[in-house]
C-alpha cells in the first residue's frame, strides 16, 4: 500500500535562506549536538520562535527578559559545576530565586523603592532616629545609659504551675526615666530629665513618620497582594477542573 497523498497545502516546500555565518554556525552546533539535521534543526528553531513570538504575552520586553533570565541561568549552571537545574536540587533552587528576584521582579511597573512620596517620609524617619542617637550620645556623656531605639522588653512569667506562656511587655522607656528620677544630685537628675524628655519627644516623631510611610508602602503591598490572590483564584480553578475530569491537581495547587 501507497503512501497517502498529501494536499498541495500539507505538503513541505524547499526555500532558500541566506543566513548569517555566526547563526549557521550555532545552528550546526546545535543540529550535531542533537545528532538532528541542520535543515530539521532550523526548522525547528523557526516553529519555536514563531510560537514565542506570535503570543499574545510576548512583546519586545518580556522577551528580553527572558533572554536575561536564561543568561542569569547559565551564570548558575557555571558557578555550580554546570549541573544542569533539571536534574541538580542546588541548580533548580538557585535558578528559581532568577524567576523570584531577578530581571522579571526588577522590571515592577510601580515599585514602592522609587516613589519620592515614600523617600521623603523615609527620610523623616532616618532624621528622627538621628536625633535620637545624638540624644542618647549627650545622655551618655552625662553618665546615664539609655537605648536608642523604644523598646519593649519580653520575658516569661514564672510561678506555681509552671512556666505561663503569655509574654509581659515591659517599656522601656518607663524604666529608663525611673533611672534618672532615681539620680540624688538635683542639677544632674534635671538636666538628664530635659533631654531624656527630647528623647521621648524624638520617639514620637519616629512614630508618626513611621506610621505615615508605612501607611504609604502599603498601599503598594495591598496591590501586589491583590495580584497574588488573583494567581491563587486561578490555580483554585485549575484544581476544580482537573477534579471534575478525574485527574489528579498538582500537589502545589492543593496545599
């Protein structure tokens, strides 16, 4: 029995393509690599970039991020003794922090880290925490010991029945000023109480300026996380579809 006949339009064509010496020199490369023809190995390359290219996800600027990614990818491969991330856990894991943080998450179209709205409450609050420090260099000098930061110190109440699980704050602020109060020449205690009372001012206006960049970042946050559900929404729907065709969903979806 014959082989059947193809249409005139199923049919393969021969065409001639004048190429570039350094890409025929990569596409031999590649055919003998493969143990492939050049003719099949080219043609091959053409129905991969043509299905790259005429998605409609794929304009100019993801496609050169994926260039960078795949460079980044072989910077990888060649640190960890060309193990190729296929088939090496250390490869796989270092290639998949490229795709987190790497030319794809630097191209964010609006990234918190370059707003001047945001810079400039930031520097409110580095000014504060400044002002603070030469607060407390002044308090030192005076003999007294105080940090630069509020804190609230943690510990765990001990008593009859064992050790209780719930944390007492303590501030220390409060036992800082206990401190001072607490110093018997009159000259001294004052002069350490005026400045701890700018120190405590300084703690307000960190405060708030904190509060305010924040309030600003998370505006960001809460977009980026919009962005995330909607991902999530999706999977969730993958793994209803696979259930109602009687496949099993992958294990990432379920968890």
């Amino acid at each position: 029995m014959g082989r059947r006949k193809l249409p005139e339009n199923e049919k393969r064509q021969l065409h001639s393509l004048r190429l570039d010496p350094s890409v025929r020199e990569k596409i031999e490369a590649v055919a003998k690599e493969s143990g492939s023809s050049f003719a099949a190995t080219a043609e091959a390359y053409l129905k991969a970039g043509l299905s790259i290219m005429s998605h409609p996800m794929m304009p100019r600027e993801l496609l050169e991020i994926f260039i960078a990614i795949m460079d980044e990818m072989a910077e990888v491969h060649a640190l960890n003794h060309n193990k190729r991330w296929t088939i090496d856990l250390k490869t796989w894991a270092a290639c998949k922090l490229i795709f987190a943080k790497g030319p794809f998450a630097r191209r964010n179209p609006d990234n918190w880290k370059t707003d001047p709205v945001i810079d400039a409450l930031w520097k409110e609050v580095s000014e504060a925490r400044q002002s603070k420090t030469e607060t407390v260099n002044l308090l030192g000098k005076l003999g007294i010991s105080v940090h630069a930061a509020k804190q609230t110190e943690r510990f765990t109440r001990r008593g009859l029945f064992g050790t209780n699980n719930a944390m007492i704050g303590v501030d220390n602020r409060a036992q800082e000023r206990k401190q001072i109060e607490a110093i018997d020449d009159p000259v001294l205690r004052g002069q350490c109480l005026a400045i701890f009372s700018l120190l405590e001012q300084m703690d307000e206006v960190e405060d708030r300026a904190l509060k305010a960049w924040f309030q600003q970042v998370k505006l960001y946050l809460d977009r980026e996380a919009e962005g995330e559900e909607l991902y999530r929404q999706w999977r969730q729907e993958v793994v209803r579809r696979d259930m109602a065709s009687g496949n099993i969903p992958a294990f990432e979806d379920i968890v």
